[in-house]
C-alpha cells in the first residue's frame, strides 16, 4: 500500500486572474484616485477581482455586492474599460454590469457574499468585507497603514 500525502491547496487569489501589468496598473490607479497607500489598494483590488470573477462566473451579480472598502476596486477595474470589457468577454462570455445599491451593504450580506467567494476557492481579506471576528478599528478594518 502507497500512502499519498496531500499537498495543501493555496487559495487562489484575485490578483491571479489578470496580468500581473493589468494589476499593478489597477493598483496604482486606485492607490492615487482613492488616496490610499498602495499596500491597501493591493488588497482591495485583489478582493474586487476575485468578488467580480465570483459574481460573472457563478452569475450571482443580482445578490452580491461590494463592501464600502472593496467598492473602489470594482471602480477601478470598470473604469479600464476595455481591460475589464475583454476580461468579462474572456472569463464569462457577458459584461458584468455594475448596479450599484449601497443601502444593501449589511453585515450578513458581506458574510454571504465573503463565503462565496470562499466557496469559490478565493483566499479572503475579511478585514476589508467587515467580517473579520476580531477587529479593532482603525488599525486592522482597512483604516490603518498597511494592515
């Protein structure tokens, strides 16, 4: 008898799904429109990609939305506009429109919405989703400097 031993799975992360000049060209873009430092605008549009490759692909656009802090990635991604037209086209063969509704973004819509995007595979920033168990603002929900 063999024994196989499994090797962990890395979660995937939305970065991934782009070039790496699309992401760094995405990240200082909402680094410098947002006024944020970069290592957060890394993370906020790694978490858009991922939550927009989760919406298109699962064709969950309808009842999943963007945290407050994720939404500017989403932004950012949309307004390359033919970057993020050729993407969709590529990824789900439709334009994923953005309809936004900013009075839904309630606690247990955010838990939804993260546990999607886990169920997809997808490592997830709860901080910047308001989901994190243990968060002691500002310095670990995205206010602070590099959190």
């Amino acid at each position: 008898m063999t024994t196989v031993l499994e090797q962990p799975v890395k979660a995937r992360q939305g970065r991934d799904l782009v070039t790496p000049q699309l992401f760094e060209r995405l990240v200082d873009f909402c680094a410098d429109e947002y006024g944020l430092e970069r290592c957060v605008a890394e993370r906020i549009q790694c978490e858009a990609i991922a939550m927009c490759y989760v919406m298109g692909t699962t064709k969950a656009g309808d009842v999943m939305a963007p945290s407050k802090l994720v939404d500017p990635g989403w932004h950012t991604f949309m307004l390359h506009t033919e970057e993020y037209a050729n993407w969709c086209r590529e990824n789900f063969g439709y334009f994923l429109h953005h309809r936004p509704n900013s009075k839904l973004r309630t606690n247990g819509l955010m838990v939804d919405v993260v546990g999607r995007i886990k169920a997809e595979g997808f490592e997830v920033d709860e901080r910047l989703w308001g989901t994190a168990a243990d968060c002691n603002a500002p310095t670990c929900c995205g206010d602070g400097p590099c959190c």
